[in-house]
C-alpha cells in the first residue's frame, strides 16, 4: 500500500522538481544508489521495472526505503498494463509512470488514490490523461518533442502540468531550456545515474551530481 497521498506525491514533483528514474537487477547496488540519491536530495525515486522479477528487487527496495530513508517516495515507471500497476501498489508503490496512455492503468491506480503519469505525445492525449484524473503528464521521449513542444501545449493549455522524461540532462543549459517553456518537473535517467557511475560504484559522485542538478532546477526555476 502507497506511504504517500497522490497529492503529496504531486506536491513533492513539483517543489523538488526532478526524479532520478533507476533500474538495476542488484539489490544491493540498487539500494545504495537510492541512498546516494536520498543523501543528495532526492525525494522521488521512479524505479523503471524493465528486467525479469523487477517486482521482487522493488519490493526489497521499497521495504528499504521505508525503513532507512525517511521521506523517499518510491514509484515505478514503464508500466504497460493495469496488472502491473496493481502487482506494484500492493508492493509498496506510490506512484505509477508508464510509457503509454492506457484508461485501465488510469483506473486502478485512481481506485487507490494512487498518483499515475502516462506517456503523452499529444495534446490530444494530454487533454484525454487529464480528463482521467492525471496531475502531471509525462512528456516521452522528451528529447523527441523538446521544449519548444511544450511551449505549444501550455499556450491553449496553462493548467497542464509537464514532466519530460529522455533528453533530459543536468547542465544549466538543458534544464533552463525545459523550465523556461513551463515544465512542472523533470525525469532523469542515464545522463544523472551514468553507466560509468555504476561501473565504478562511485555512490559518492552520484550523491554530489544529484545535490549539484537540484541546485540547478532550483536556480532555473528563480
């Protein structure tokens, strides 16, 4: 069952402003990466499901974050079907993030009062999650569309909340360009959480690049 309301779940993307998104099939590099992240100032945490027994490492994870990490907000992201989205609210999950729109998904997490985020590419789309109950769009691939799309959509749309997951970066440069044009938070992946970093298991470079990208979003945002 979600630790957290969807509408502290909402609160918490909008006022951090960014989401570290993370999968590895190691349990324990997995929880010491979302240690360095929590210690960082991460408060979110989208664990993209994407490997076989994924739900098992979640779970685990989850039970961690609870235990250890005070405040940590654990979700799931590549969802694809209704099914899923239940098997992880039962482990734990407080929000659910898929790469597709999908009405069954938008259904069993709205029974639960769980937050739900669905890969739009249109404003067609968008306005279809939003009558569903979503908070807050993902925009996926981000690096397909980029700002300039979402200048588009928040022109007729103001009250439409944006959150661009792929092509996002942390540098001064790539996250102006998403806020100026109106984005409610970001999703970060590979570019925060690198390949090299993991390799290297350089948790202490992690947590320093996660404090550096918040200060960021936060000087952007000004």
């Amino acid at each position: 069952m979600a630790q957290f309301s969807r509408i502290e779940v909402a609160t918490a993307m909008k006022e951090t402003g960014m989401i570290p998104l993370f999968y590895h099939n190691d349990i324990e590099l997995s929880k010491k990466v979302l240690k360095a992240c929590y210690d960082g100032g991460a408060r979110l945490m989208e664990f993209t499901a994407r490997g076989d027994f994924a739900h098992e490492i979640f779970g685990e994870l989850t039970k961690y974050a609870i235990a250890e990490l005070p405040g940590m907000i654990m979700g799931v992201g590549s969802v694809t079907d209704a099914g899923a989205a239940s098997l992880y609210m039962a482990l734990g999950a407080n929000f659910i993030v898929t790469p597709v729109l999908r009405e069954d998904i938008a259904i069993v997490c709205n029974r639960r009062k769980v937050l739900w985020s669905p890969g739009c590419g249109t404003l067609t789309e968008i306005s279809r999650a939003e009558e569903l109950g979503c908070e807050i769009v993902k925009l996926f691939p981000g690096d397909i569309y980029g700002p300039n799309f979402v200048k588009g959509i928040k022109g007729p749309c103001k009250w439409t909340s944006i959150m661009p997951t792929g092509g996002v970066a942390p540098t001064k440069e790539n996250l102006s360009a998403w806020f100026d044009a109106g984005v409610t938070c970001v999703g970060m992946g590979s570019k925060l959480i690198s390949k090299d970093i993991i390799k290297n298991k350089d948790y202490a470079k992690l947590e320093q690049d996660v404090k550096n990208a918040l200060a960021i979003v936060r000087e952007v945002r000004k």
